[in-house]
C-alpha cells in the first residue's frame, strides 16, 4: 500500500520508478543504495563513479547518458538524472530554481538548504542533511509502499549488525551520537515522517546510540573495509582498487559486494568483471570566493560540483567540482 504523499516529497516519484540503469559510487553509501534499488525497484548498476574524476562504465550497455540516474552525486547539467544529498545551491533563489527540476532528487532541495556560513540561519549549511544516501532511499522507497525489511541481529565479518553497517553510510551513527545531534535527530525525525516502519526503526535504534559505541562500531567497520576487502579509505571506498586493477574488478571488491548484500539478505549486485573509465579533471575552490564559484557553475564543461565545508579553514577548499572528460562519455548500443 503507498501511503499518502505530501507535496513536499512528491517529487520521488519521478525518478524512482522501476527498471532504471545507474551509477553508484564507490563507498559503503554507493552499494547499499545500489542493492536497496536493485532489490526493490529492479535498477540495474551499469557503472561506478567516485565523485571526483572517474566514471567506470559496463561497455555497450547505454545508449545515451540521459538513460542514466546517477547516484550519490550531483550531475549539473539539468536534463541528467541524480539522486544525492549533497549541499548544491548556492543561495535560497539557487536551491528554488534547482527544486523545480523533476531530474534532480535531494533532501537539501526538499528541505532548503543552501551554501550559507551563517549558522543562525536554519536553512544554512550548519543545518544540511547529514546522512547518507540509503537511509534517504529506504524512506523514499517506504514512502511509495515498498516493504523495506533489514534484520538487525544479522551481521558482516567481526560481528558488527547490518543496521551499523547502514549507519556506517556518511558516518550517521557519530554524527547522531555527538557531532551534530540536533541537526540529526531534525533529520531522523523528517525522515520518519517520510518512510515507514524500518525507518523508524533505524532511527530510534540510532538515536539511542551511546558515541563510544558509534566509534568503536566506525573503528572495527574501518578495519574490515581496509584489512579484508582492500579499500583505502574509511568509508569503504574502493575507487583505488579500480584503477590500480585497469578497471578490472577484482576478488576482493567482487567478495565485499556480495558480503553486504548477503548482510542485507537481498540479491548481490550483478557486475561485470571489467569495464571501461573515463577520466574529468577534479578542481577545488573557496567557497566564499563567490565570484570564482559564480563563474564555476556557469561553465558549459562542468559535471558535478558540490558545497563541502562552508565553515571554518577548510572553506578554503570546501567547493569541489569536476569538468567532463575531454571528449565526454561515449556511451555505445
């Protein structure tokens, strides 16, 4: 049963339908979204992308770039899909006129939030979504009356439960627990009102968390990600692999695949063993030097970009972007 839908999130039904072709990136948030889709809705994982300067890609599955919805990353240009919850608007007039695009999906276009320092104003970056993209898609896919069952007791490698797992996504078990409590319990509390029982369930589970449970829960999960599937970041991040390996996916990324999706109890993701890369060129920018950023966004080559850090010295560098390959992306019958 698809329970009622507000006009605020009526725009998930645009880009959730079934039988979608995507590309997910290359950390835990990128999987688990990518199963939750593949399960629920039938989308097909055609490529990765690790949200900066690569885009790996199965050969001759896409016929034209407009098929694709990309996942976990912003895609500027406004005729190509995405589903992300990073802060892109520049300003309030900005995140309005973005909303309006039925192509672009984020809970920082739902909820208004923008590249503000100014953390008094509630609309401000202080203030963004600080979750990943899957607990995004699991209200999402309640909210249109898919059932959504996750066992929490079921557990990876050390023992550690699916739900940590899905809170280990964009460090949301932390960032409930101590690094932005208010924010987060807003968030949870949004959330909950959009999805359903599992939802729910996942956030009160979460929001109960002590933080030295969160950290020693983020310390054995880095442990795994690092020590037994290769990954070089904390997040789970297998990217490097990928290019170390000529776009070869290798057993290690193939057994931590269907490690997560055997946690969830759902189907792994079907992947091909090799695909083909192209390559942008990743750029960094003050965000408060608005004048670059202006001339930024304006740009015919730009791919993706987002908002970062908008407080403190790491706004020295807190607006990243990434100008298409060269010769763009060809995609072939």
């Amino acid at each position: 049963m698809r329970k009622s839908i507000g006009s605020t999130h009526s725009k998930i039904q645009n880009l959730l339908i079934e039988n979608q072709k995507c590309i997910i990136n290359t950390d835990i948030d990128g999987i688990l979204t990518g199963l939750m889709l593949q399960n629920h809705l039938n989308w097909e994982a055609v490529g990765f992308c690790d949200s900066k300067d690569t885009i790996w890609i199965k050969p001759g599955l896409i016929e034209k770039i407009e098929d694709v919805i990309f996942l976990d990353i912003y895609v500027a240009h406004p005729n190509l899909k995405c589903i992300d919850q990073h802060i892109v608007a520049k300003d309030s007039n900005h995140g309005l006129h973005l909303a309006k695009n039925p192509n672009k999906q984020n809970p920082n276009l739902e909820r208004l939030r923008y590249a503000s320092p100014n953390a008094r104003d509630k609309s401000a970056y202080a203030w963004k979504y600080p979750f990943g993209t899957v607990h995004y898609i699991i209200a999402c896919l309640e909210a249109l009356g898919h059932n959504i069952s996750v066992n929490r007791d079921d557990s990876i490698i050390n023992g550690v439960n699916t739900f940590d797992l899905i809170l280990r996504a964009d460090d949301a078990a932390r960032t409930t627990a101590r690094n932005y409590r208010e924010n987060a319990l807003d968030w949870w509390d949004w959330l909950k009102e959009l999805g359903g029982s599992q939802t729910k369930e996942i956030a009160e589970y979460c929001s109960a968390l002590d933080y030295s449970y969160t950290q020693e829960s983020y310390d054995t999960l880095t442990r795994v990600f690092r020590r037994e599937y290769g990954c070089h970041t904390n997040d789970g991040n297998f990217s490097k692999r990928l290019k170390q390996n000529n776009c070869t996916i290798d057993e290690n990324i193939n057994r931590y695949i269907k490690d997560v999706a055997e946690s969830l109890n759902i189907p792994r993701l079907n992947l091909n063993r090799q695909y083909t890369a192209y390559n942008g060129e990743f750029l960094l920018e003050a965000t408060y030097n608005t004048e670059a950023v202006n001339s930024i966004l304006e740009r015919n080559d730009l791919f993706s970009y987002a908002y970062t850090y908008c407080m403190g010295r790491l706004a020295a560098k807190g607006f990243s972007y990434t100008l298409w390959p060269p010769n763009g992306i060809p995609f072939e019958n």
